[in-house]
C-alpha cells in the first residue's frame, strides 16, 4: 500500500507594511509542515512473524498445561468413582485413607490450575512486551527515517478518525519481519539459527 504522509500547512504571519515589516518578514521563519502517521499495533501483534511466533509458543504452553491438568482431573474422577461404587464394602481404615488421597489430588488439582493460569499469564506479558519494544524500536526508525512529526497508535485516544493513505502498518510489519534476517534475503524467508554454546532459556525463548 502506497503511504502518503497527511500534511499540514501552517500559515505565514501576516506583516503589516513599511520597514520594520520587511525586516520582520526577513527575519520569520517559512511555512512549517507537519507529517502525521498511524500504526495499528494490533495488526502488528498478529501478522508479523515475531507476533505468530510468539502466539505459537504461548499457545504451546497453554496446550501443555492443559495437557497436564486434564490428566490429574481423569484421575480425580476415576477415584471418586471409585469411592462412590466401592466404598460401602472397605473397611473404616481403607475409606479414610482413600478419602485423604482424594482430597490431596483435589488439593494438587487446584493449585495447578492457579500454577498453569500464572504461568501462562506471565508468559503473555513477556511476549506482549518483547513485541512492543520492536515494533516501537521499528517505528521510532521510520519517523527518524522518513521525517514524521508524530506517529500515533491507530486504535488508541486521541485518535478519532485516520485516513488509510497515513498508514505505515504495513511497512512496520514489513521491517519487524526483516529483522535478524541476512541482507538480501526474501520475505519470509527464517532468520539464521543462533550459535550455540550458550544456556538455552526454557522453550528456547529469549
């Protein structure tokens, strides 16, 4: 899409006649133009590789700990089940021990739900935020780049309304996808694989 910067035109100071007029027109400065542009950080989040990688690795998470606690609720169930059918015949001894080891995986089941909800929580505040960091890092070159006066967020106050022809989506996700790419190579292409030797972090996140 062809981005044409919105510009605004700010009008001269009008000067009355005479001499100090023509010295005070010398000496005021030329029309200054104003270029506006948006960014719609949500496409960003969704559409460039970064933000699909990221939401793949968060979703691998939540598959994991679903995964986990899916399995412990089957045996949960399975034993009250079995407390349920059978326990009219056990004696007072076997009831209550059976009753104790289905109130500690009650126990165990709960506190990996609220283990698995921080986590994954926690995980999409890391990615949130590493995805924000570049796609500012992104933006702040294209102002410099380009000369913009002020680049807004599209979908944020103050901005009410933004012609299409002042947004640089595109162009952001296209340099966030460019990023840790070898010169010259084509979109879409995968970045280089890191050199090992290092501690790989969990999941091989950074």
């Amino acid at each position: 899409m062809a981005m044409r910067a919105l510009s605004l035109v700010l009008p001269a100071a009008i000067v009355l006649g005479g001499a100090t007029g023509a010295a005070l027109a010398q000496a005021a400065p030329g029309p200054q133009e104003i270029h506006l542009a948006v960014v719609d950080m949500d496409r960003v989040m969704v559409e460039s590789e970064m933000g699909r990688a990221e939401q793949s690795s968060l979703d691998r998470i939540k598959a994991e700990r679903t995964a986990t606690i899916t399995a412990k609720q089957k045996e949960l169930d399975a034993l009250e089940e079995q407390i349920r059918n059978a326990s009219l015949s056990w004696t007072d001894e076997k009831r209550e021990e059976t009753s104790r080891l289905y109130e500690s995986k009650r126990i165990e089941l709960r506190r990996l739900n609220e283990d698995a909800t921080r986590d994954v929580q926690a995980e999409f505040q890391r990615a949130l935020a590493k995805l924000q960091r570049a796609a500012l890092e992104v933006t702040n070159a294209i102002g410099r780049e380009r000369g913009f006066t002020m680049i807004f967020e599209r979908n944020t106050a103050p901005v009410l309304f933004a012609t299409d022809a002042i947004d640089i989506t595109p162009e952001v996700i296209q340099r966030l996808n460019a990023r840790g790419k070898p010169v010259g190579a084509p979109a879409g292409a995968p970045a280089p694989p890191k050199p090992s030797g290092g501690t790989p972090s969990p999941g091989g996140r950074e």
